[in-house]
C-alpha cells in the first residue's frame, strides 16, 4: 500500500544526501520541505551516499535509498534507534537487464577488443584490408542456442531470463528464495533447479543476480568454477564482493573461463586480459532514477503520513487502509514474546480503545500499527517506557 496523495496539516522535512531525480522529488507534496543540509529532517532520500559514519538526528524517522543497494546505510544502527530503512526494488530492474544483455554479446563477440584494434589502425595506409585480414582474430559465438545460468530470479533476474528466451537461449534460474510473484512473471520455457550445480555443469554463460551477504561473498570461487564447462563466461552486475577475482584470474589463465564482465572497477580488475569491466553502469539511465526516486518519495511519504510501510530492508511491510475519526499509534519494537500483549495491556491501562490492529515482524524487530479512539503525545512518552519499545509515533 503505496501513498495517497491526500490532505495533510504536518510539515515534513527532507534531507537529500544525493542528486536526487526532479521526477520523483516532485511527487513530494507541498506539505514537504526538501534541502541538502537540513540538520533536523524527518526522512533522508539519498542514492550511494554512505552513511555509516553519519551522526543520526534525533529527528529522523525513515530513510529510503533510491536503489536496491542497501550497503551503505547502517541496517542495525538504524533499526535500533526506530528508523525505518527503505529500498526500491525493481524500480531499476529494466536498466540492469539492458545492460547485462549488452554483457553478453560483449563477453561472447569480442566486441572491446575489435573496436580497440579498429582505432588503432587511424593513420596507417589501405585499412580496409587490413581489416579483412585481421578480423579473423576476433570470431565469437552468437549467444542463440546456448544455455544462461541466472543466479537470483528476482526482479532483474525475472527480466533477463525472459528477455535471453526471447534471444533464442535456453535459460535455467536458481533462487532459493523464489517468490510467487517472480514466478507468476518468468517465462514458461526457463527451467527451474533447486542445486546451483546444476547451473555449473550446463552453462556457458552466467550471470549472478543477488545480494551481497555473508552467505553470497566469493560464491564465484575456485571451487564454483571447478564445477563449470570449460570457456565459460562470468556476467556480475550486482555486487562486486559476490566474485573471487583473484580465483577468476587464474580461471582465465587456464581456460576454464573466457571471460569476465563486471561493473565494479577496482584495482583488481582494471587492465586485466580477459575481464572486461565498466564503470558501474547499471542503474545509469534517466528512465532509472526517475523510477527509483519516485518510489522512494511515495514510500516515505506513505510511512510519515500514514505509518504504512512497503520494501522497508529493516522493518516488517506492515499496512493498513486508515480510519475516518480514528489516531493511528505506530509502535516500533523488539520481535520477543509477549510484546503484543504488553501494548494492547497498555492502551487498556491508558483507557484507550483499539479500533483495529495489524502486526509482522521481520527479524529481531517488529512493528504494529494500531487505530485508536484517542491518543495524543503523552501517549508516546509513556508507551517507551514499556520493555522493548523502540519507538512510537502518533498520527492524527
């Protein structure tokens, strides 16, 4: 449940630690304030700002990163203090696809290496035949026919795979967290496995589509690529820490891999034969940040005036339609037993009638948004008070 544009009497203030679109600033109401050195905001927009190191205002109640990318935002810091941390999945989805099927035709035609060798020949005599005699050197497969292994059907990983059938490519997918709704939206002819060796040993192209977590770093390794069909070709347009380069260097060496294309530049893949690497173009178009921006001011508008919360990475989705006449408390808090008892235990004590409630948890943590018949600031004093209360707010 995504915001409403409605009525409100509140002032909100927005601090800005990136560009962020005009577009999707402009779906911000006037009941709104946007500035880049707001000392007191209610809600951060911001896109690769990193903030772990950023004293957090006492003021601050969300943050939504316009992106899917979430390492640069302190998570824990953030949740225990009540803030509520938001992404845009899919929002970029398109872009990403896009390019990674850029990524493979220029990991498969040797597309980099030819136009190089092609300039280099400015200023030398008869370049059309040197050019018929030398473009022998740079023959490469088509990718119609042979197998993509896609590594997180996600979003992104949805769009690839529908777009590589649509290329001629057989396709087989691995997520171990496949969701109904990426399900519902993949094409029927790419085949499913439950074993990410399965990929390994069929593949001649893979591309990897989730996130960075300590259960992801370096999963393109030594031993992954042991599995692989010899020449396969590496596509990594999502995280950096998910591949081993040093393992894919001496994959290279060996044949094993012939080639690898990222987005990350880093010491370790820059000027390497064999890995192509660009400067992490992924997201960059305009259509792309005008959809992540425009979702991230709709969810954080969603969750200030109505206490609603969609994609948040550190809280429960947690929403509910409001109540003509009725105050909505929203309580942040731990995710341990008892909880929900002691909150409505409290509303009884205050003499407050819950009209209706809605609960989830994600994690450690919880959120419960709940329609009274009154409530006021005092509310919000007292109720953190109670053991495991992080933090609560009252709406009108």
């Amino acid at each position: 449940m995504l915001y409403t544009p409605k009525l409100c009497d509140i002032m909100f203030k927005i601090l800005t630690l990136n560009k962020i679109s005009k577009v999707g600033l402009g779906q911000l109401s006037d009941n709104y304030t946007v500035s880049d050195n707001e000392a007191n905001p209610d809600g951060i927009l911001l896109r690769s700002f990193k903030m772990h190191d950023m004293e957090l205002p006492e003021s601050l109640k969300a943050v939504a990163r316009c992106g899917a990318g979430v390492n640069n935002i302190p998570l824990d810091k953030c949740a225990e203090k009540g803030i509520v941390v938001f992404n845009t999945p899919g929002a970029n989805a398109n872009a990403v696809k896009e390019l990674v099927l850029t990524g493979l035709l220029l990991s498969s035609r040797k597309i980099m290496a030819s136009y190089a060798w092609a300039q280099s020949l400015q200023g030398t005599e008869d370049i059309a035949k040197q050019v018929e005699k030398g473009k022998s050197n740079f023959a490469g497969p088509e990718i119609k026919g042979k197998t993509l292994g896609i590594v997180g059907l996600g979003a992104i990983g949805v769009l690839v795979a529908n777009a590589a059938v649509a290329l001629g490519m057989n396709v087989i997918g691995y997520d171990p967290y496949f969701s109904i709704k990426n399900a519902l939206a993949l094409d029927n002819a790419v085949k499913f496995t439950s074993n990410l060796d399965d990929i390994y040993a069929v593949a001649d192209y893979i591309t990897v589509h989730v996130p960075a977590t300590p259960e992801t770093k370096n999963m393109i390794n030594a031993e992954s690529l042991a599995k692989c069909k010899d020449g396969v070709r590496l596509l990594n347009f999502a995280r950096n820490e998910l591949v081993n380069v040093a393992d894919v260097k001496t994959a290279l060496e060996s044949g094993k891999v012939s080639c690898y294309i990222c987005d990350f530049p880093n010491e370790e893949t820059v000027g390497v034969d064999g890995i192509i690497t660009l400067p992490h173009l992924g997201a960059s178009t305009p259509e792309a940040e005008d959809n992540c921006a425009t979702m991230a001011a709709k969810e954080i508008m969603a969750y200030l005036e109505d206490g609603n919360i969609v994609n948040s990475v550190n809280y429960p989705n947690c929403s509910a339609p409001r109540i003509a006449g009725k105050a909505r408390v929203c309580v942040l808090h731990k995710n341990t037993p008892n909880m929900l008892a002691q909150i409505t235990a409290f509303f009884g004590e205050k003499g407050i009638n819950i009209e209706h409630m809605t609960n989830n948890a994600k994690g450690d943590y919880a959120y419960t948004i709940l329609d009274v018949d009154n409530a006021d600031d005092s509310v919000v004093t007292s109720a953190k008070a109670v053991e495991g209360i992080v933090a609560v707010r009252v709406l009108a």
